[in-house]
C-alpha cells in the first residue's frame, strides 16, 4: 500500500480549502487518486472502489468539527473508518457513517 499526504491530494484535485496544518502532513493511501470527486457547498466527496469489492470514501469537510473522514465498506456490508478532528491527535474510530 502506497501513502501520500494530504497535501498531494488536495493539490491533485484542485482543492483550495484551510484545513489544520497536521492533517495536511497526514498520510493516506494513494488509492484516493483514482476517486470520482463530487463537491457540495464547501464540502467535498472522494469515492474509489478497489478490484477486491471495497469501497473507499474520503469526506472532506473544511469547516467541521471533523474535517476529514475515511470510510470504507467492505463487500459484506461492514463499515469501517476514522475521523480526524481539527487538532492533532483528535481522532475517532468509526463503524458507521
């Protein structure tokens, strides 16, 4: 699994929102490249679907409590995430959106 930062990721897509100067510096898988990018407001939607059934969500949500969120649901159905918060270490484990 290759990672890039978030930095890389919004210079990819063209994004030119703030967010908390750790996250921009926080890794990522690079799968996220290959995402559909949907936008709505200031908020922004990052959708792959891997070869093994998994699909991978990025939410990017400048202004939020939780600015990023990573979910991905598995072929059965399970979700899995995390939420990263405005400050560092500010991060939640999810299993549902």
């Amino acid at each position: 699994m290759i990672e890039m930062i978030l930095k890389d990721l919004l210079n990819y897509f063209d994004i030119e929102e703030s967010f908390p100067d750790y996250l921009l510096e926080q890794s990522f898988n690079e799968v996220f490249l290959d995402g559909d990018l949907s936008k709505s407001d200031n908020n922004y939607k990052i959708v792959v679907k891997t070869r093994q059934d998994v699909t991978h969500q990025m939410f990017l949500k400048p202004n939020d409590e939780y600015p990023v969120i990573i979910m991905s649901e598995l072929p059965n159905g399970s979700l899995n995430g995390m939420k990263f918060g405005q400050s560092e270490g500010d991060v939640s484990y999810i299993n549902e959106l």
